[in-house]
C-alpha cells in the first residue's frame, strides 16, 4: 500500500509519535509526506519516506497530484483545525481528491488508529 503522511506544525509530533508506534507496520509500505513532515517521520523512526516539498510551498498539491493520478492509497493527515493557514485551499483540494477518488483519510489519531488496524 502507498501511504501518505502529513501534518500540520502543531500536529508533527503527534504523527512522528504514531509513525513510532507503528513503524513496524509501516516499515511494510512505501510511504510518502510532505517535506518537514517526511524528515520528522524519518527522524523519529528510520523509516524511508519519499518526501514532496513543503506543504505550504506546493506539497500538498503534489501529494493531491498523485492522489488524482492513482499513486496512493491512503492519506494520513493530522490537521490542525483551530489554526488559520494560508494554504488552506490546498488543504480543501487534498480532502476533495480524496473523496473524489475514494481512498481512505484519516485527518485525527482515532482514525489513524483505525486505518492502522485495517492494515493488520
């Protein structure tokens, strides 16, 4: 399965702490995530993670990009929804493609969680 990996900035932690507990699981998958996401994932676990470029600065379009063209399977993205982003019309557009297409979303832990076990 091709997963994609992203999170807001109050939210890396929260998914570096996630991709830790289920590294294993993960280890399993080709993965994906935006730039600073993809090197805290790295970080915290040694998972390889094929990184896009900032959210802000395009990644989020380039992971909907391969959302749309059928380069992944699953979107785990931890949103920070009480913070304004100015990117947050790319934000839509990821959630929109995914609905459009059809693939799993998990946008809290609970449903992270979830997709987690789904994979077992």
């Amino acid at each position: 399965m091709r997963i994609a990996l992203v999170a807001h900035d109050r939210k890396k932690d929260e998914l570096s702490a996630f991709a830790k507990r289920h590294a294993l699981l993960l280890a399993k998958h080709a993965l994906s995530a935006t730039g600073n996401t993809g090197t805290a994932i790295t970080k915290a676990t040694g998972l390889p993670v094929h990184r896009y470029l900032s959210g802000p600065l395009g990644g989020d379009q380039q992971i909907g990009s391969a959302i749309a063209t059928g380069e992944l399977d699953m979107l785990i993205f931890l949103r920070d929804p009480l913070t304004a982003h100015p990117h947050e019309p790319d934000v839509t557009a990821l959630l929109r493609l995914s609905d459009v297409v059809g693939i799993p979303i998990a946008t809290n832990l609970a449903t992270a969680e979830a997709l987690m076990a789904l994979l077992k």
